[in-house]
C-alpha cells in the first residue's frame, strides 16, 4: 500500500508500467510462499506426492516455480 501510496503522491497517477511490476512483484512473492509452504507441509507428512487440483493447478507461474524447485507432480 506505500508504494502505491507514494506514487499516487506524485500526482502523476499510476502508470500501466508501474501496475504490471506491482502485480508480477506480488504474483512472484505468494508463489514464493506457496511453494516454500508445499515443501514444509510435504516434509512434515513424508509426503512421496503431492497432487494440485482446482483453480491453482491452472497457474503457470505456481507449476513452474514447482518445476524449478524440482517436484515431481
């Protein structure tokens, strides 16, 4: 919120630029999150698999971290 904040202060508005890296700032941090919170809860059960369904198994970004982090789904 302060940086929208701050840039709202410029009294420039908010350009197209500055929302598109807000939103992969914020998109690149919760799938960080999720995925540090797959691994502890994986962990925690010994978990062999762990299977995404619904509307986050359609997020490219989350299954490619998840790729990047070397799980097998």
């Amino acid at each position: 919120m302060r940086i929208v904040q701050r840039e709202q202060g410029r009294g420039e508005g908010l350009s197209g630029s500055f929302i598109a890296d807000l939103a992969a700032s914020f998109q690149h941090t919760v799938t960080d999150v999720l995925v540090t919170k797959l691994f502890r809860a994986a962990e925690e059960v010994s978990a062999q698999q762990v299977l995404i369904a619904g509307g986050v198994s359609a997020n490219t970004s989350l299954l490619a971290s998840l790729q990047v982090a070397n799980l097998t789904f």
